[in-house]
C-alpha cells in the first residue's frame, strides 16, 4: 500500500467515525427531545387529569350543598311544622288534663317535644345556616359557635382581625363547610377544653386559623386511615387555597387555611 493509499484510508476512518458520532449525538438528541415531548405530554395529561378532579370535587359539592338546602328545608317546612301543630295540641290537653298525674306526664311530654324542636333548630342551622347568606361569613361562625356554647362544655374562643367583608357567596360556603368540619373534628376527637378560630382578611386573602388544646393525633396515620383529611384538602383546593395540618400526639392540633378572595 503506497502513502497516497494509506493518506486516503486514514481520512475515510476519520470521515466513518465522525460520521458515526454526528449518527450517535442525532439518535441521543432525538431521544432527548422525544422525553422531552413524552415528559411534556405527560404534564398535561396531569394537568388536564388534575382539573378533571377539581370540576368533578366542584360539581360533587355543589350537589352536596343543593341536597342539604332541599333536605334542611324539608326538616324545617314539613318535620318542623308538623312538631309545632302536636305541641300546640299537647298545650291544649295539659289544660283539660282530668287530674295532676296526667297533666305531668302531658308537660314532660312537651318539655322532651322543645328538646326536639330544638334539636332540629341546630341541625337545620348546621345544615344551611340562614345567616349566611344575609350577614356573611364571619357572623354565621360566630352563631355556629353560640349553639355550640349551648350544647356542651368547650370554650370556644372567636376573633376576626383585618377588612372584613363580604365575598363569593359560593367561597363563603365552602370555606363555612371547611370551618364547620374543622370544629366538628375537634370536638368528637380531640377532647379539648378550648377551641380558637381566627379569620384574617387580606388584601387578597383570606386566613382561617383553627387550634385546639386536645390530645392530638399523627396526621399521617389519619390521611391514610379516612377520607376526612383528604376531603378537606380536596374542598380546600377546588377553592385554589392551601391547607396546611399540624397536629402531634399529646399536644393539639393547628390548622391554617388560606383562601384567595
């Protein structure tokens, strides 16, 4: 093989394997960019996947509340009215009583009866607070707690600090629910002796603020266990808002709501 030959072979070795890296950085540029797009097109199923589930958790709500206003309404038009109709009744016996016993036992009869109603005033409230829609968040909270008061043994301490105002009526609801299921907890599980409920109005913000000197519990442990966390942070998020949890063994529970409004 003369020098010419071996000049030639030499750049076709060195024209082969250039070749062979520019073949080599295409195919790894090309699988960058097709994981790039894959990554990209995942993303969005997400996204899309993601606001599929906060439409389904808005439209799920929206049915909730409707189905509480028809069966609160129901409750109070209907149960309530008919409750009002034996009372009055049981009033008109007590007066025409034949003798003292049966008299007491007619009057016992109507004071168990004002339980009742009373009973059904509470759950009826719980369940579409008429205050609401009139006086807005902060005053049906704040009435929440009253007949929390009258019912049991917790203090129950209630601030509101910043503008207070009026906002979305649907918000309010659903931040009312948020509060309501927050207390409701604390109550049957915590077994404190003092809850606090803060509302801070911002600018553009809303902070709820619900403690509790109880005995705690691991936060992890009670997502895993139900659907009561997780619905929470559902509601919250379908309102483009943060929830932020804090509760440990033996030393409370502190929960910080944010909401845009």
């Amino acid at each position: 093989m003369n020098e010419g030959d071996g000049m030639t072979l030499i750049l076709f070795l060195v024209i082969g394997t250039l070749a062979m890296l520019i073949l080599a950085f295409a195919i790894f540029f090309f699988f960058l960019v097709y994981q790039k797009r894959l990554m990209s097109k995942e993303i969005e199923m997400n996204l899309i996947k993601a606001k599929q589930q906060e439409d389904l958790l808005r439209t799920t709500i929206f049915a909730q509340e409707k189905e509480r206003k028809r069966f609160a309404e129901d409750l109070h038009d209907e149960i309530g009215a008919m409750l009002s109709a034996i009372k009055m009744n049981l009033g008109r016996l007590e007066k025409k009583a034949p003798d003292e016993n049966f008299k007491g036992v007619v009057s016992e009869t109507r004071g168990n009866l004002d339980e009742v109603i009373l009973n059904i005033r509470r759950i009826t409230r719980a369940l579409l607070p008429p205050s609401l829609e009139r006086f807005g968040l902060g005053y049906s909270v704040e009435e929440l707690l009253g007949w929390i008061a009258h019912n049991g043994h917790t203090q129950l301490v209630y601030r509101e600090t910043g503008a207070v105002r009026r906002f979305d009526a649907n918000v309010e609801m659903a931040v009312f629910r948020i509060i309501q299921e927050l207390l409701n907890n604390a109550l049957k599980y915590a077994d404190a002796s003092e809850i606090k409920i803060l509302l801070r109005y911002g600018q553009k913000y809303l902070a709820v603020l619900v403690t509790d000197n109880g005995k705690g519990y691991d936060v992890n442990e009670a997502r895993g266990k139900g659907l009561g966390l997780q619905n929470l942070e559902g509601r919250t998020r379908s309102l483009g808002g943060v929830i932020r949890i804090k509760s440990k063994t033996g030393h409370g529970s502190s929960n910080i709501l944010i909401i845009p409004i």
